[in-house]
C-alpha cells in the first residue's frame, strides 16, 4: 500500500548536554530504526506470498481472498488489534473519515465517479476528494502490494490531503487509498480500476497491515503510514540490499528522497531523489548520478499519462511531516483508550487529565510528550538554502487556513531556514487529533500553553524564541477554541501560583486546566 521512504533519526547538535531522557530518546530512535528494516524485509516476505495466493500469474487484481497476519488467518475477520487493543475495534467498519464518507455518497447517488482511460477512476477520485493534483509524489523503489509494476519507467503515483493519499501506477488493475480515520487510526482501501462497473471501495487489513504496522503485525504495534528513502536501480529494486529507512522531520535533507522523484529548485542543496542507477551499478558513482533542481520531469522517462510532469519537493516535505505526525496520533490513541479501558474509565468530554490515577498517567504522559514535541517540530532539520514548489502545490496548501485575525496561518511555508514559518504544526486542527481521548487534549494544551506562555524555559524548548512563542500563542488561541479555554484557565492558575511548568512536570497533583481537581497524589 501507500508506502513512504526514509533515513534513521539524526539530531542537531546540541550547545549543552544532552539529558538523559534525550540520549534515551536517540537509543529508542535507532533501535526502532532497526525493527523497522527487519519488519520491512518480513513485509516483502508475506507481501510475495500474499501475491502469489492472490493470483498464479503474479497479479493481485481482484483478489480478495481470506487475508491472513504473520501466518494467522483472519477471514473470521479478527486482527491481532482486536487482542492488544479491543477498546479501539479496528476491525469494525470505519466510519469517521474521508473515504467512508465518500463511500456513504456513492451509495446515496449524490456523487458518481467517471471512468476515464488512460488513469481509470484516479481524475474522478481526486475531484471527489477535494485533493489537487499539484500534490503529486512519484515513487520508483518497489515499496507497494503492486510492486510488480513499479519502476523507474513507471513509477507510483501518490496524491494527498491533510489526511487522505491516493495511489495509481500506469496498467494498475486498482487503486490503493490510505486514509486517517479520527477513531481507528491509518485505514486502507483499494477501488477497482480496471472498467466502469459498480463502484465499491474495499477495506484492506492485512495485505497492507503486514508493512503498515510499527511492529509488522507481531504484536504491540499500531498501524501507521510510512515513508521511506531507498537506493533503487531503474527497476525499483534495492542497489544495498535494504528495505530503506524512514524519513521524518528529523532527518537531514542530503539523506531524503532516495527512489523518489523530486521536482522544484532547493538551490545547493543535494538529496537523493532522481538517481537512475543500472542494476548492479557501483554505489561510487552516486554522485554522477544526482540530479537537481529540476523544474519538470521530461526527458527522465514519459510523464505524458500523468496528471502532471511533477513530483512536487514542497508536497514531498509536507508528505513526511503528515506521517510522521499521523503515527505519534495513532499510538497516543491506541494506547491511550487501552489504558482507560483497562482502569474502568471512559476516553469521554468529562475525562480530565486531572481525573485519571497515577498509574495511568504515567505512562501516557511519554507518549504525550513525545506527540508534544513532534507537533513544536523539536530537533527537525534545517534548510541551508531557499526551496520553491514548481507544481503550484504550496499555494494550494497555504490556502486552506484556518487563519487569526491577522491573517497568519500555521500553514504558512517558509522554505529558507525551515519548512514551516510558525513551528507548530496545523495537524492539531486535524479530526485525526480531535479524536483522541479528552485527557490526551487537556495535557497537550495545558503544555502548549506552559511552553508558549514562556513558563516552560527547559532546554527542549530554547529553540523557541520570546517572538516565536508569542506569534503561536496568539495564532493558536485565535484559531482553536478549546485550547484558548485552557490557555485562560492556565494563567489564572498561575496567578495563584499553583501551575509550576517544565517538561519533567507531569502535572501530577496540580490543578487541571479544565476540571479544578485535585490529581492523586
């Protein structure tokens, strides 16, 4: 399915030691980094073996026999998710994101979809969807469940929204759609593309779960989008032998984009989009192989069945920071709902952070802290010089607000020293991060509010100057109601002294923001 493609995490030097949380912070990095090519080299194991059961010549149009996970058979319809976390019910029929919502309409006749050759049903796809075609990615490493048409001559179409990527490839029997569904998390669909029949849009579990889980469905994990950045030759296979590593906001970008094309002017930056390497070339010669800065894609291969002759460096940089955000919301969910259900409590609008006992505290508040500073772009790499979308694509995308009544927007690019002008990210207005628990909310912006406010001066946070704090607060505030309630709340605590900050406060015996009562001690 929608595969993304990347290097192991790599901080900033920093002035000042390190603590000892952030040395466990880049220990946890790499050995995640590690699980993941071992779970991506299984994925193409099962990936192979559900092709081959799928079809004997190698397709995997129409198949949609029993799917299994790791070996265990699920066509009773029960996912390793419905044991590790029954309080989510991923295998229920998803309801709350774009694509259902679509489904629903089809279903209503208030939208039909047009098949039009050469690209089948995508034109119509993205019309319904709101999606612009300026979005467009293309990938030529085979990193898909249709791996088998994918290469440098054809490589993998990916168009996106805040939440919503569609897939195509030239000669494709279906579609592949990967959507964030503000309850279950990452969900994935095909549509049918091969003739203008009855539309349908099929939920995938485990053909596209086998990769797109944390751990390759081996427990413990969650789903999750992925991108990844893999030294390919020209027909997509690996020239080191490796899966590919993850890209993140995090990693530099001279590591990104490897098996990629990348179109747009990034100045004297290198990456290792473009490289069209022979099979068994000589890695040596990489350097030869770059190209950059350019404008278009024609006369690298026929772009002419295309929405675009693009691959857009903007839509590519936006790509990366929206899965990297989606998988810090997906486990802070998981777990989260896990947790409460576990201790007798409902993720409800009248559960406070407050409310909940130490020992589920606890162990939320890492995986808050770690979604908190994904969301404040903490440790992300910086631009040593200016990027310029060729596609369109960073018009498209700043004009989808929401703005404060002095017109700034979190959307706003910047593209010279960062990507984004504000570092905070716009995902926070996103149903993806609305539908995590009450409690989850009320710390994130009790911490928002402490660090934006300036009462949280620990070291994670001197990046932010006194300006950029402000310019958030009040871009925030104005912006996202909920958070402007805690944020009043906040300071008149404060003014009673009873709100100490800092990123090693849990908060644990003070007064919540929302609730005014009294933590456990």
């Amino acid at each position: 399915m929608l595969r993304t493609i990347a290097m192991i995490h790599r901080s900033r030097p920093a002035a000042h030691l390190r603590s000892r949380s952030e040395v466990a912070r880049t220990l946890i990095d790499r050995l995640l980094g590690r699980a993941l090519a071992a779970a991506l080299l299984l994925c193409a194991s099962l990936t192979l073996h559900a092709v081959a059961a799928a079809e004997p010549g190698g397709s995997t149009a129409g198949a949609r026999g029993p799917a299994f996970v790791a070996g265990r058979s699920v066509a009773d319809g029960s996912l390793r998710y419905d044991a590790d976390y029954p309080a989510v019910g991923y295998s229920q029929t998803p309801a709350h994101n774009a694509i259902a919502r679509l489904q629903s309409r089809l279903e209503e006749g208030k939208v039909r979809l047009k098949f039009q050759p050469p690209r089948g049903y995508l034109d119509s796809v993205l019309n319904a969807l709101g999606i612009d075609p300026s979005s467009q990615t293309l990938v030529y490493s085979k990193t898909s469940l249709q791996f088998h048409i994918i290469r440098a001559a054809t490589p993998r179409a990916i168009y996106f929204d805040d939440d919503t990527y569609v897939a195509w490839i030239p000669g494709t029997h279906f579609l592949e759609i990967a959507t964030m569904d503000s309850e279950l998390g990452p969900v994935f669909y095909t549509l049918s593309n091969e003739s203008p029949e009855e539309v349908h849009l099929d939920r995938e579990t485990s053909r596209c779960l086998t990769c797109h889980d944390t751990w390759g469905m081996a427990g413990g994990g969650v789903p999750r989008f992925l991108f990844l950045s893999t030294l390919v030759d020209t027909n997509g296979e690996a020239l080191n032998g490796r899966p590919g590593d993850e890209t993140t906001d995090r990693t530099p970008i001279r590591d990104r984009w490897a098996g990629w094309y990348v179109t747009g002017q990034h100045g004297e930056q290198q990456h290792l989009g473009n490289i069209l390497a022979e099979p068994g070339e000589d890695l040596a010669n990489l350097a030869s192989l770059r190209r950059g800065n350019l404008d278009t894609l024609q006369g690298l291969f026929d772009t002419r069945s295309y929405l675009t002759d693009k691959s857009d460096i903007v839509a590519l940089l936006v790509f990366e920071h929206q899965a990297h955000i989606a998988g810090f919301i997906t486990r802070a969910n998981f777990k989260s709902r896990t947790l409460l259900a576990r201790n007798g409590l409902e993720p409800s609008a009248t559960t406070r952070w407050s409310a909940l006992p130490t020992q589920v505290q606890k162990p939320l508040k890492s995986m808050l802290e770690s979604l908190l500073r994904g969301l404040l772009f903490v440790d992300s790499t910086t631009l040593d010089d200016h990027i310029t979308s060729t596609s369109g694509y960073d018009r498209w995308f700043e004009a989808q607000g929401p703005r404060d009544p002095q017109g700034r927007s979190l959307r706003e690019l910047d593209l010279r020293t960062r990507v984004f002008k504000f570092p905070l990210s716009y995902l926070i207005y996103s149903d993806a991060f609305e539908g995590l628990p009450a409690c989850d909310k009320d710390y994130i912006y009790t911490r928002l509010a402490d660090i934006l406010g300036g009462r949280d001066q620990s070291a994670t946070y001197t990046y932010l100057s006194a300006d950029v704090r402000r310019d958030l607060l009040e871009i925030l505030s104005a912006t996202k109601p909920a958070f402007a309630k805690v944020t009043r709340q906040r300071s008149a605590e404060c003014e009673k002294g009873a709100c100490p900050g800092g990123e090693n406060d849990s908060l644990n015996g003070q007064t919540s923001p929302l609730s005014g009562a009294k933590n456990a001690p």
